[in-house]
C-alpha cells in the first residue's frame, strides 16, 4: 500500500507541473530551450519531495526496526504485487522524464533522470523493508523496479516516444469483506490493498508495431491484461466459515485479458501541452470491451468493464 500511497503523490505533483506551459523550441537549431529557473525549481523541488515522503514513509510504515535482511515473497498475490511495482516504476520514470521536458532538458537527460529518480526512490523503500520487523528485502521487487524503469527508458532511448505503456485498471471484487483489515475496509483502501481488483495492462500503439495505412487511427492501441482473483491471502487462503457453518472455499486463479486501448497523447488535433499532460494520465486503462481466459472459467466477453468477482 505505501508503495501506491508513494505512486499517487508523485502522480498529482506531475500531472500539476506538465499541466503547465511546455517549453518552445528555437526557430533555429529546433533544440529545447533550457529554462535554468525552472530547472532549478525542478531539482530542489524534487529533492524536498523526495527527503520529506521518506520521512513521512519512515515514521509510518518502518516503527519498528531490526537489522538488515532479506525474504522471498515471490510467491506471494500470484505475483500481482510484482506487476504493480513494474507498472510503478514505469509511471514514475514517466513522470520524471516528463518533468525534465518541462524544463527544456534534452530528451536523453530527461530519460536518464527519469529513471534514475524512480529507481532511487524504490530502492529506498526496498531498503527500508529490509530494516522492518515483518518486511524485509525484496529481490523479486527489485528486479520488478528496474523491469518497469527499463521498459520506460528503453523505448524513450530507441524510439523517443512509447509504443508499449504499462495501464492500471481496477474493478470491485467479492473478497475484500472476507479479510477487511488485509484487503480494505472501503473503496478508497481497496483500491490500494485488494489485489485481486487490479488489473495491469501492457498496451501497444498499433501503428507503431504494424505497417498500416495512413487513414488508420494513430491512436488506437491493443492492449494485454493481467490480473489475479480468488486470493484473500498471500500465499494460501486462510480457512473461512461462512454465517451458515459452513467453510467457504475460493479458488485462486490467474486472469488473462485482451481488449482495445487508446493513446490519446498521439491525437494530433491536441496542442503539445495537452498531449503531454493527457499521456501522463492515461495511465489508467479506459473502459472497453475485453475477452478474458482463466483455467476456472475459461473464456469469458466483458462488453464494458471487467466483471466483478
């Protein structure tokens, strides 16, 4: 939870500054403008942010403190938790990019900053977990981190721009009344906790990937789900029985999903401040039509969101 606690402060602070006017290109070289005020407002403003969320996580999350050790929860959520910290990254590293734009730094140095700031400030998590009674550190999340932050850079460095973006999605499930106090009690918490509401996306620009023709919409993306459900603890289900006496029994599954996507950032008729500011957005997966496979139900049609169980 502190980890999407973390992802959606960053999100708000970014979406405020590439919500402003971007900086315009020289007439002549047609490189950016680097706009030293800015950059500085940028960098102490990003170094506050980051001292005082670390703070606040510490005296939060991290109370209670042991030496430094290690622990395998790559079992754990059928590995949803592994997903979030990739789309987590990847987010970040965009958001940090994004911010650099802003201030007129050049593509390849917004990149590197972007990322390198997402993974300094996953990694100090991951440190801290490493120092907490009951956590411990992570190397499946670490490597989730650096898949999420590489997925960013890679395609900025290759291509200046993202064909494959990684989405969050999230519909109501059935399972956080069961165990409340690990999945959520309200909305607003299992939006964060329950993992078996969340889906994660990877969506790929079609025109990107595929010859197509010019009169094909740029915008359009296909997109590839993941989700799990039936999951109400982390590695196995605790026993349950339910008002009758009798035990209830979920059976934990994994979810798979296709279903089309848009990248709105690539309408043209947008002006660049606002293609920007809605590609940050769009982190969250519109609603469409989508076909869904699991080993319980097999193949399932969603004709608008996602079914809830």
């Amino acid at each position: 939870m502190k980890r999407f606690l973390l992802l959606l402060l960053c999100f708000g602070v970014l979406q405020g500054a590439v919500g402003q006017p971007l900086p315009v290109a020289p007439a002549v070289s047609g490189a950016p403008e680097l706009k030293q005020g800015r950059l500085v407002g940028v960098a102490i403003g990003s170094a506050v942010f980051y001292t005082a969320t670390m703070i606040l996580l510490r005296k939060a999350w991290y109370k209670k403190r042991v030496p430094f050790h290690a622990f395998n929860d790559n079992g754990e959520w059928l590995q949803m938790d592994k997903v979030g910290h990739a789309a987590t990254a990847y987010l970040m590293s965009r958001g940090g990019y994004e911010l650099f734009r802003w201030t007129g730094l050049n593509d390849r140095a917004a990149t590197l900053t972007g990322g390198a700031l997402a993974l300094l400030f996953q990694t100090t998590l991951e440190v801290f977990d490493g120092t907490a009674e009951g956590w411990g550190f992570s190397r499946g999340d670490m490597v989730a981190n650096v898949a999420g932050t590489a997925l960013f850079m890679s395609q900025q460095y290759a291509f200046g721009n993202q064909p494959v973006q990684l989405k969050y999605g999230w519909r109501k499930s059935i399972y956080a009344p069961y165990r409340p106090n690990l999945l959520g009690k309200t909305t607003g918490i299992q939006l964060l906790k329950d993992y078996n509401a969340q889906q994660y996306w990877l969506s790929l620009n079609i025109t990107s990937a595929f010859p197509v023709g010019p009169q094909f919409p740029r915008w359009l993306n296909l997109a590839v789900g993941y989700s799990g459900s039936g999951m109400t603890g982390g590695h196995t289900n605790p026993p349950y029985t339910g008002p009758d006496g009798r035990e209830v029994v979920f059976e934990r599954r994994r979810q798979f999903y296709l279903s089309p996507d848009a990248d709105l950032s690539r309408i043209q008729q947008f002006s660049p401040t606002a293609q920007r500011f809605i590609g940050m957005a769009q982190f969250f997966k519109i609603a469409a039509p989508s076909l869904e496979y699991n080993r319980v139900n097999g193949v399932r049609f969603h004709p608008f969101l996602v079914k809830k169980d």
